[in-house]
C-alpha cells in the first residue's frame, strides 16, 4: 500500500493544483472546510475502488495513462460549486490541460535524464510547478476566467466551441502523453510538449483579445445607436430598426409622442429637473409598451414607440395618462401628445412614415390647443 501511494504522488500532486484551479475559479456553495472534506471523503473512496481495481488487473496506474478518469471528480464539484456543469467541465479541462502539461514534461524530463529515479520525477515536478504556477495563476487564468464570464457577449453557440475546443486540447495532450510515456526520452519530444502547450495557450489569449475587441464594439455600437439620457435607441437605432421591419413586411404600428409644455418644466425646475423628467418619462413608457414595443427618444422632448401589430388603445390612452408617474417623479406630469400611424405591407419608406406620423401627432397637439367653443 505504501509504494502505491508513493507512486501515486506526482498524480496526487497534479489533482490538487486541478482542484485548487477549480475553486480559484468557481463559487462555493458551503465553506472552504466542507468542500475539503467533501474532497478528501471522495478521494479516499476513489483512490480505495482504484487500488482493488489495479491489484485486479495489475495495472500500473502511477505513470498518468488513467489521468482521464479524474473527470470523475465532476460528481463532488457539481454539489460543492454554484456553476452549472458545463462551466465546470470547461473550467476543469483547463486546468487538466495545465497540470497534464506539467506531468508530460515531467515524465519526459525523467526519461531523458535518469529513468526510474523517483525522487527525481517528484523534484522535476515540483520545481516545474513552483516556476510556471504564478504565470498560470496571475496571468494565463485570470484571463480565462474573464473569458467565462463575459462569454454570453458571443451568441451561444460560442459556448458549445470553447467545449468543444478544451475537450480538443485536452485530448490532445492525453493522445501525447500515451503514445510518450514509454517511449524513450528525447529533446525532440520535450520539445513537442512544450510547443503543443504554447499553441494551446496562445489559442486561449487570442479568445481573449476577440472577446476584449467584441465588448468594445458591442459599446462602440450602443454609444452609436442608444440616447445617452434616456438609454433608449435613438434616432439611428429608430431608423435601422423601422428598415429592417419593412424589409420583412412586418405588420407594426408607430406611435410618435411629444412631451406637452416641456418647456414649462424647464423654466420653473431647471434643466437639470427637466432631465430628470424625461427619463422617468421614458422609464414609464418602457414600462407600458413592455416586451411588445420599443421607445426611442428621437429627439429633445420628442419619443417614437414601434408596436408589433396595431397597438390597442388601451395602450395609447394608458400613455397618455401616464398611471404611477408620481412615484420618482421629479415634478408633475404635464401629459403628452400623440399621434399613431398603422404601418402594412406594401410599405412605403422609413422617412415617409416618419413624417405622417410626425403629422398627426401635430394635428392632434393643435387640437388640444384649440379653445373649446362656448355653448
């Protein structure tokens, strides 16, 4: 039992910079004391089934030819972690492509210099982990971790390939490791271990950078099409959205809405209150629409709503009464004029509907303004 543990330490070693990885990376459920017992109560159950499996068998397991079986320590991390599986896995094969690199060059270096020579392998190991672990830890995982959580930045098949991708490299590195492990020692083999752990890094930096340059023009593109104010589209995000429905032949409607007396407001808060005002005024308009229309704020005190289908008018007449405006409101509501235009295929241009709609808005503002005549 002694010498199997003994052999059994360079493995013991390379699991426990693969669950230290884990943990760097994920978020505990319960304490850090729990997840460790947790941990060694599932290690001394595995390593016990292993030593009854091995003596079976007579396998010899110290060499890592069964490093593949440790993603059965999927089962313990998926209780002990918040992540979802999938994270875990991709998480885990990171850290398996790191420390299965380091037992590779390990072994290679042993059979190189002085096969059979235990405490010789453990020394390689060591010193190999202790020179690359603050590279791994402060700059290769930090990164990777960043990727994890900004993934959803991408559609979501990109998830499926970086899956994909670490089963690859990991894969990779195990298909290497058998076909190396007893073969005899040569610079040329270290070499492409080393080399094949550089292409995989290099692969997860250049993620990186894609996904840093994706974020900057995913706010490049908000800045663009999104009111600074409001944080609705602006006018440019209303005429690339009202383009792309007419090139569908959608059926909407568009309702154009201008802020009566804004000036008013104004004048007797300030312009900072008046800030104030249309923001919550478009925080209420959202909320009327909800998911069936999207509000732009398309300029001063002028919003345009795109409505899926012909809005009712229980919509149109809930905006205009604006319920629950005094709860954060910077002063009272001063109503709003609206105009609706009914928009079915065939359509005429963006520009067009913009201005009949602008039209009736317009016509219905005077007619507000128009005394009411005596009796």
């Amino acid at each position: 039992m002694l010498r199997l543990i003994i052999q059994w330490l360079p493995m013991f070693e390379v699991l426990f910079f693969n669950l230290l990885s884990l943990d760097f990376c994920a978020h505990r459920k319960y304490s850090a004391l729990k997840t460790v017992l947790v941990y060694l109560g599932f290690t001394a159950v595995f390593f016990g089934a292993w030593v009854f499996i091995s003596r079976l068998l007579s396998l010899d397991s110290g060499n890592g030819r069964f490093v593949i079986f440790g993603f059965l320590y999927l089962l313990p991390i998926r209780f002990l972690y918040k992540e979802r599986t999938y994270l875990l896995f991709i998480i885990l094969c990171t850290s398996w492509v790191y420390t299965l690199g380091v037992l590779m060059l390990t072994a290679q270096i042993a059979n190189l210099v002085d096969p059979g020579n235990f405490i010789f392998v453990m020394a390689v190991e060591n010193l190999l982990f202790l020179t690359s672990l603050y590279g791994f830890y402060s700059l290769a995982l930090p990164k990777y971790v960043y990727i994890l959580q900004n993934i959803k930045e991408f559609q979501r098949h990109w998830i499926k390939y970086l899956i994909l991708n670490n089963c690859l490299c990991f894969l990779l590195l195990y298909s290497m490791h058998i076909t190396f492990i007893y073969a005899e020692g040569s610079l040329g083999q270290i070499l492409a271990v080393l080399f094949l752990l550089a292409t995989i890094y290099v692969s997860y930096y250049i993620l990186y950078r894609v996904l840093l340059d994706t974020q900057k023009m995913n706010r490049l593109e908000r800045e663009i099409l999104e009111d600074p104010l409001t944080r609705l589209g602006n006018r440019s995000g209303l005429w690339q959205d009202l383009k792309a429905a007419l090139d569908q032949e959608k059926v909407f409607s568009v309702l154009f809405m201008d802020l009566d007396r804004f000036k008013e407001i104004n004048d007797k808060y300030g312009h900072m209150t008046g800030d104030r005002y249309l923001q919550h005024f478009a925080k209420n308009c959202s909320r009327i629409f909800g998911a069936s229309g999207t509000v732009y704020r398309f300029g001063g005190d002028e919003f345009v709503a795109v409505y899926e289908g012909i809005i009712p008018e229980s919509v149109i007449r809930e905006l205009k009464e604006c319920p629950g405006w005094d709860e954060g409101a910077p002063c009272p509501f001063n109503q709003v004029s609206t105009g609706v235009l009914h928009c079915q295929p065939p359509h005429s241009g963006v520009d067009q509907i913009l201005q009949q709609v602008d039209d009736l808005m317009y016509q219905n503002k005077l007619k507000k303004r128009a005394p009411i005549p005596a009796e």
